[in-house]
C-alpha cells in the first residue's frame, strides 16, 4: 500500500473534513480536470473490456430497471425499449440489465457522460448501446424516452437541483434515481470526496498498467426537501423508494440519507 492511500485513510478516519460554500470552491481543491481526469477516464475504459460475470451481486437499481423494461415492454411491444443512462460510466447497468431482460425485448441505451469518457467508450457501442456528451444528443438518438435512469451521479455535478430539473425535463414516463446521497440537514451539504483510482469502474482490480493514487472531486449531497420538491414541481410523482447506502458520503456527524427513488410522470 503507497503512501497517498494510507494518507487517504488516515485523514478520512482522524480529521474533520471542510465543507465548502459552493462547487466552485470545492472544486478548485480538487485533482485536475476532475471527472474528466485522463486516469480515470482511461481506467473506466480498460476495466470495461473485462467479461460481464454472471454471478456478480445485483445492485437493487438494476431490478428497479428491469422491471419498467418489462413493464413498457408489455405496454409498447413493437417498439424498443429507450433508457437515458445519465452518468453511466462503461454501460455497466445496460450489461447488467442486458443478462436480466429477455432476449426477444429490444432496447436503445443511451449513456451520457463527460465528452472524455464518452469519447473513450465509442469503441463499445453496440445497437442497443450508445455513448454520447449532452442531453440533447442523448435525445437525437433516442427520438423518445421511455426511462431516465441515473445511478450516484447527480451528486458530481456542479448543480445537483438543475441536473435533476433538466432530467425532468426530458418526460420520460419512469425515472429511476439510484444511489442517491440527500442532506437531511437545512443545507446542502458540499465536501470533497477522496477515493483510490482502483474504485472507478466496473470491472474488477487496477489492471497492472495503473497506479494507484487518490483521486478528488466535490461531491453534493442535496438537501432531500429540495430534491422531492424538484421531481414533485416538474409533475412526477414517487412510486416507491428504498434504502441504499453505497452511493452516500458521511461527512463529520451531518445526517445523510441513501435512498433510491422511483418515479412516474402524472397523466
């Protein structure tokens, strides 16, 4: 183990951490390029050419997926079955919900990323799955959407409540908010998070042609009053949520929920 990460693990254990008044600010501290970061970007990359196991654990948010596949699938048989994928990294959640989902339904998967990852993964599209930059590329492909799906992503950008407003935006019929991480304190909650490369990506250890080193980016935790309100004023109603922890960020002793939602737009 480097110096970097048991320095990583020291401060994450031992000392407070800041938190900063704005994304701006946070991200002025933080690892060059940051989401965009050519290391992460090339790891993601190179763990994505990894076999998709079929025994690996199912993260709740995938059988949150598949079963609005199915659901439009039963509604709308000659058409496939269109998912925007906000911050979906290598198409991990589409492979997975690909093994789940039978063969006989279509689909059209459209995962929007950093124009770095995106670029990075045009070598693994296939014709159900697509890499693109924007929203409004996203839209060109898909001509209509069916599901927004968005798994601990909302939290790294620099305007969590206007990311969510403008994936309303799209009226799709369901939306899926997996891992997300929510303030249940009066304020939003803006920090740093600090990880090793090696957790980015899907497909398993650091390949032998990486170093490992701590990487950082702000990470948001919404106030959760704020981001109810987003989803409720842009007319989309919540079916059901569930707890899932793996996308929160502790920060100090400030009260933070991991929740998943699950939404419909109202007739």
């Amino acid at each position: 183990m480097n110096f970097a990460v048991l320095s990583y693990k020291f401060r994450k254990k031992f000392l407070k951490e800041k938190i900063y008044p704005s994304y701006a600010e946070a991200s002025a501290n933080c690892s060059d390029k940051l989401y965009e970061n050519k290391e992460i970007v090339h790891l993601v990359a190179s763990k994505a050419n990894s076999p998709v196991s079929t025994h690996k654990p199912i993260n709740p948010g995938v059988i949150a997926a598949l079963e609005l596949v199915n659901k439009i699938y039963l509604q709308q048989q000659a058409t496939p079955v269109t998912v925007i994928d906000f911050g979906g990294g290598d198409g991990d959640y589409y492979h997975t919900t690909r093994l789940l989902v039978s063969p006989f339904i279509n689909m059209k998967w459209i995962v929007v990323e950093t124009p770095a990852m995106a670029e990075a993964m045009q070598a693994n599209q296939t014709k159900e799955l697509f890499f693109v930059s924007s929203l409004d590329k996203a839209m060109e492909i898909a001509g209509h959407v069916d599901i927004v799906f968005t798994s601990g992503a909302v939290q790294y950008t620099p305007d969590p409540q206007q990311t969510i407003a403008d994936l309303c935006k799209i009226k799709a019929a369901f939306m899926v908010f997996n891992r997300q991480s929510l303030s249940e304190e009066d304020f939003n909650i803006i920090s740093i998070q600090s990880s090793p490369l090696s957790w980015h990506g899907s497909g398993g250890k650091l390949p032998d042609t990486f170093i490992e080193k701590i990487v950082r980016y702000p990470h948001t935790s919404l106030r959760r009053e704020l981001f109810e309100q987003t989803l409720s004023s842009h007319n989309y109603q919540t079916i059901y949520t569930f707890p899932e922890h793996t996308g929160i960020k502790k920060v100090n002793k400030l009260n933070v929920a991991g929740i998943s939602y699950v939404c419909q737009i109202n007739a």
